[in-house]
C-alpha cells in the first residue's frame, strides 16, 4: 500500500509540473504581447482581437472592484455599482491582500479619470 501512494504522490507531482510549466508559457506569451506594445491605441487593437466583450467587461470589472475596495467602498455597494459578484469581489480583495501586487501597480499607475 505505500507503495501506491508513493505512486500516486510521483503522478500527482508530475501532473502538477506540467500545469504549472503551462502557465508559465502561457504568461510568458502574454507578457510578451502586452509588454511589446507602448502605444495606447495598438493596444486598445490588441485588446478588442484577443479578447471576447464578455472578457473586456469581466477584466475591467475587477479593475473597478479593486479600486473600489482600496476606497473601502461595501462589497455589496460594489456589486450595485459593477455587476461584479460578491465572490469575484471577494477574490479581487484577497488579491489585493495576499496577490502579487498586481492590483496596487495598476491603481498606482492609473489616472482618476481612466476609471469611472
């Protein structure tokens, strides 16, 4: 029987480096496409090509969520004022809290009127 959980543990850990070496391809490849770009309209392009309205709308969302929690604005104020739900809020405030920092280099670098 320890055997197969060895095993087990040997083919979980392998499955486990193939998604996260797949992730980070394909960060990599979207990092490289984001960060190729400086001109604010090629990027808009690039945006309205890669991405669905329904993911422009999701992204952006969380956006605002973020700069709404840092304002401490209520979740459910959020909500009202987004469409963002009470679990993504959720997600984007332990971002905030506990991410990679993401969220606070955006809503340093952004201008109060780029996001009404």
């Amino acid at each position: 029987m320890p055997n197969t959980n060895k095993k087990k543990q040997a083919l979980e850990d392998k499955l486990e480096f193939k998604l996260e070496f797949k992730l980070e391809s394909k960060l990599n490849l979207l990092e490289s496409a984001f960060i190729s770009i400086s001109d604010k309209d090629k990027l808009r392009n690039l945006l309205l090509d890669l991405l669905t309205p329904n993911e422009i709308d999701s992204l952006s969302g969380r956006l605002m969520a973020a700069k709404l929690i840092k304002e401490k604005i209520p979740y459910r104020s959020i909500h009202a004022q987004t469409g963002v739900s009470l679990v993504t809020i959720s997600r984007v405030a332990r971002s905030l809290n506990y991410g990679y920092g993401g969220y606070e280099l955006f809503l340093s670098n952004i201008k109060k009127d780029d996001i009404k």
